[in-house]
C-alpha cells in the first residue's frame, strides 16, 4: 500500500508540473513581429514640351503652358514635367527632343508644325518614348497627332469683323503659308462675306510665328491699306496693340488678349490646350495610348471664341453665338460649298462640307481674299 501511494503521489505531482511548465509556456511574451515595409511609390511619369516662343508671349506658347500646368493640377505627383521654350524649327529641335529623351522623359509634346521632321527622326530611334506633335501630319506607331480646329473661331471673328467694318476692308498677318494658316484666312473671310458680301481680306506675310515689331509693321501697313478690322496668326500682341494706336479693331489670338488693348480687342481666339494633354497623359497612365490623329474643335471646347467687346451690337453677339451652337450641333461649317478660290476655281463643291483630308490640302485663297498665296520658297 505504501508503495502504491507513493507511485500515485509522483504521479500527481509530474501532471502537476507539466501543467505549470505549460502555464508558463502560455504566459511567455511573444516575440514583436518585424514590421510590414510598405509598397514602394511608383515614378512619376516624366513629360516634357518643346516650344516654339516664350512662354511669355501671351498668345501660343503662354496657352501650351497653361494647358502644361492643368495636366500638372489634373496628375499631381504621378507626373513632372519640363519644358524648353524658344526653340528654333530645324536641326536645333533635334538636339532638344533628344537630350529632353536622355534625361528620362516618356512622353514628348512638340508643339509647333515645323518640328515634325524632328519628331519622326528621334520617335524612330526611341520606340518606348510616346511622341505628340501640335499640327502636324506625320505619325508612326510611337508619334501622333494633334490640332484644334482654329479655323472655325476665324469664322466666328471674321463675323463680327464684317458687322464692325466700316471700310469693308479687313486684315490678316500672316506667319507662313501653310495650310493650317491658310484655313484661318479663309475662314476668316468667309465668316465675314457670311454677313457683309462687300468685305475684302488683304494679307501681309511676316515669316515667323512670333516677332512683334514686324508683326507691328505688318499691321501698320494692312491699316495703310484701309483695313480697320484686324486678325492674325502669330503669337504676340502687336497686332491688336498697333490697332489700338490707331484707332482700328483687332482681335487676340490663341489666349485672352483683352487686357493688351481694351478699345480695339473685340473678342479672343482662345486655346484649351489642357483639355488635350488631359487626355494624352491620361492615355499613357492608363496604356490606352495609340497612334491617332485627334482634331478638336468649338464642339470640343479646344477652341473657343471668348470677351467679346461690350460695345458690339447684341445683334452681331446674337449672329456669332446662333453660328457657334451650329458648330456645335454640326449644322454650321466654316468651309462648305459651292466655294470657289479667288480666281473663280470650284475649290468645293455645292452641299459639300470640307473634310479633314480637304482642310489638310488647303493652299489657295477663296474669293474675297487679295492676292496670291507666296510660294514659300
């Protein structure tokens, strides 16, 4: 018996010691466990712009990099961007375009139609760089491009022009004959025949996009010539500046140029270039990005006839808000037929609305326009 009670006495105290050895097991502290690293924050996407003039130049330029700074506001910090401004349209853009590659952009705007050689020679030797280029024509599976369709606010200013003239003489400086610039001048015209069939366009030519005295100078000499309502294709605001000196009307281009000359502005051509490099940058986030070309217009909102002069006729406003709701609802068009060049040629046909490919052929000036397009050479 004795020895059966020790036996059971061990017993109870070995189940009692494996349950404190078990206790103090559960009591341990644990062990902190290492921290969780957390995901790395991706690059921001690197985008950079290529302009023609100063960003200062209150026309062109100054409206890219507005659109430049809304892409910035829009993206925050998955994108940075960059840009080089006054660059000449040549060689000198390819050496820019390429070192703007080399410090590690991904997306190229050029914006300004003399850079597309540039363009098409650097987008072949960096297929995983996305190119865009402002008004132009060539592409390629890593460039695009894209325009508005400014053609269509000239139609709106040459209405008010032909309402406002008293001399039935209007003027257009011009930068280089090419085809874009030839729409404006026509549409320009046309805008203005719509409501004054006595109106005459006459053209000074300056050879640049931007060079304010010479962009003065031509003014000046269009005001020689009896033309009291003046519209341009450059990029600074000499032109409606010289109008005012001289008592005339003028119109800002490319960006609201109210401020510059309150007494001869009567409306701006301005450009929502952001609503484009929305989409673009937006594309190459998402890898939605493919080769296109996109074309805005009023419809659009890109282009936008805007501060109208408080001094113009409500009837005249009237004309040019009913011609802008027919852009937008497709049942108004700068160029439709039958139209005829300036020396009587059919250049379209009756009932026929001038399409992209037609537009991108333009190289003559439709009747009510002066002289003869320079041959560019």
């Amino acid at each position: 018996m004795n020895r059966r009670s020790s036996l059971k006495n061990l017993a109870l105290i070995a189940v009692l010691g494996a349950g404190t050895l078990l206790a103090c097991a559960k009591e341990e502290p644990k062990k902190p466990e290492a921290p969780v690293a957390a995901p790395a924050k991706p690059e921001p996407l690197k985008v950079a712009f290529v302009y023609v003039g100063p960003v200062g130049d209150a026309g062109w330029t100054f409206a890219h990099d507005l659109g430049r700074k809304y892409a910035e506001s829009k993206y925050g910090d998955r994108i940075k961007t960059t840009f080089v401004e006054k660059v000449p349209e040549g060689p000198d853009a390819e050496r820019v375009i390429r070192d703007l590659v080399a410090q590690g952009n991904k997306v190229i705007f050029a914006t300004s139609f003399g850079f597309g050689d540039s363009m098409e020679k650097v987008a072949k030797d960096f297929p995983d760089v996305y190119f865009e280029h402002a008004t132009g024509y060539k592409m390629a599976p890593n460039l695009r491009v894209y325009e508005g369709r400014f053609y269509e606010d000239a139609y709106l200013a040459g209405i008010v022009a032909g309402e406002m003239t008293k001399t039935n003489v209007i003027g257009f400086v011009g930068s280089f004959p090419i085809p874009e610039v030839l729409r404006n001048i026509n549409a320009f015209t046309l805008g203005a025949l719509s409501v004054n069939p006595k109106v005459k366009t006459k053209v000074v030519w300056v050879g640049s996009w931007f060079d304010p005295p010479k962009e003065a100078e031509a003014a000046q000499s269009l005001i020689n010539q009896k033309a009291d309502v003046l519209l341009q294709n450059t990029d600074s605001t000499a032109v409606l500046q010289t109008a005012e000196k001289n008592g005339k009307y003028a119109f800002g281009w490319d960006s609201d140029m109210s401020a510059f000359a309150p007494k001869a502005h009567l409306g701006s051509a301005r450009l929502n270039w952001g609503l484009y490099y929305d989409k673009a940058i937006g594309d190459v986030l998402n890898k939605t990005w493919k080769t296109e070309a996109t074309k805005w217009g009023v419809k659009e909102g890109l282009p936008e006839f805007v501060a109208l002069a408080t001094f113009i006729p409500d009837s005249t406003k009237k004309k040019v808000e009913d011609a802008k709701a027919g852009m937008k609802a497709g049942t108004v068009a700068a160029f439709q037929g039958p139209l005829l060049d300036n020396t009587g040629k059919e250049v379209l046909a009756k009932g026929v609305v001038g399409d992209d490919k037609w537009n991108g052929a333009v190289n003559f000036y439709v009747k009510g326009v002066e002289g003869k397009v320079p041959s560019g050479k």
